[in-house]
C-alpha cells in the first residue's frame, strides 16, 4: 500500500512538473526546433500561438514568453522575425521575474 502511494504521488508530481511546459507556450526546450526558413504555421505547430505580434516595414514580429524552469528568477522572450510568412531571424532577451518594480523612497522630513 505504501509503494502504491509513493508511486501516486511520483507520478503526480512529474506530471505537474510537465505540465508547468504548457503554461506559456511549448517552452525553451521546443525554441530548438525552429529553423530559418521556416513559415508562421510550421512555428506555431512547435510552439503554440504566440503572446504579441508586432509590424515593422515588411518584416512580422511574433513573440513568445517562456517561464525558465532552471532559474525561476528568470523569463524569456523569444522573437520570432518574420518576412513573407517566412522565418528571417529569432532573438531571445532574459528578463527578471517576476518583474522588478520601481521603488520610491521618501526621506522623512525631521
């Protein structure tokens, strides 16, 4: 009875552990397959829709955020750049998560 439990609850964990992938996207480990060349629809299969979409000129930007499960005080965005519903180019920028706030201190007065 005690093996079965154990076995539950390893089970339950990897699988929340896994689904934590989908929560933003197919996730980092999935940005690999992503090959010049290829079209909007071949990346949205491997990565899922993306988060914003931007135009600039004849080029499309469509942006995906991805929680990094090595160090959570991390994020990336990773933009996909787009001409003629081809792949031309991807960069990956790492943010601070959650996002830093700005602080105001005031002094007090005396």
């Amino acid at each position: 009875m005690r093996r079965t439990i154990t076995f539950i609850s390893a089970m339950i964990c990897l699988l929340l552990l896994n689904s934590c992938n989908l929560f933003e996207g197919w996730g980092a480990n999935n940005l690999d397959k992503v090959q010049k060349g290829m079209t909007r629809k071949e990346v949205i299969k491997i990565l899922g829709n993306p988060r914003t979409r931007s135009f600039e000129g004849d080029t499309e930007d469509i942006a995906y955020k991805i929680l990094q499960h090595i160090n959570p005080d991390l994020i990336s965005f990773t933009h996909i750049y787009l001409k003629n519903d081809t792949v031309v180019g991807m960069k990956t920028e790492m943010r601070p998560f959650p996002p830093q706030q700005n602080v105001i201190v005031k002094e007090k007065s005396k």
